[in-house]
C-alpha cells in the first residue's frame, strides 16, 4: 500500500505517465486480496472472532470491486479517480497499521499467558 501512496503521489506530480502507473500499481492488487483472503480463512478455521469481523468488513470490499471488475486501474481514466484512490489506499493502510498493532499485541499476550500457565504447572 505504501507503495500504491507513492505511486499516486508520483503521479499527481506527473513524474511518472499514466501507462507505467498502472501497471505498477495492478501487478500489486491480485497479491493483497490473495493474502487478505487468506488471512481471514486463518482467522475463520482458528475461530478468532475479533480478527475475522475486522477483516471480513474489508474482504467483502475487495470481493465486491473483484466481481464488478472495478479492482484493475485503467491508464485512461485514472487521473478523474486519482483522490478516490488515494483515500481507499491510505484508509487501508490505517487499517492494516492498526490490524498489526492488535496482531503483536494478541501475539505478546498469548506468550505471557503460556509462559505463566507453565509457571503454574511447574
């Protein structure tokens, strides 16, 4: 996503033409939902609840643009949807900030509980 700021940035500026943005920008695309996707599987066969309703809001956005075809940027018609784009990227950059930050945080919470149930067992 840092990525796709950039790029967008780049393109504001016109330091990069229209063709070379896109195409930068949708070999990008496929990748994230595929991960998003999967990850969100993970969340559903391990039965995290909170993880799994934060990301299902955002995978039924990506299923949605993927089935309306609106997903890939064209060269033509990216510059009257340049801020739109920009905001989606930064709102999901925010996003994934604040998933990883709860990631770390259940991470380091699952460590200490084992480390004192293993305290306790001793």
């Amino acid at each position: 996503l840092v990525v796709h700021l950039i790029t967008y940035s780049d393109l504001e500026s016109d330091y990069i033409n229209p063709v070379d943005a896109t195409e930068r920008l949708n070999k990008f695309l496929i990748p994230e939902y595929i991960a998003h996707t999967t990850l969100t599987v993970l969340f559903l066969l391990t039965l995290n609840i909170v993880p799994l309703l934060a990301n299902a809001g955002l995978l039924a956005w990506h299923a949605k643009r993927y089935m309306e075809h609106t997903h890939l940027l064209d060269a033509t018609s990216i510059y009257p949807s340049l801020s739109e784009r920009k905001k989606q990227s930064l709102v999901k950059l925010g996003f994934y900030v604040i998933m990883f930050f709860y990631y770390m945080y259940r991470m380091v919470f699952a460590l200490i509980v084992s480390r004192t149930m293993a305290r306790v067992a001793l």
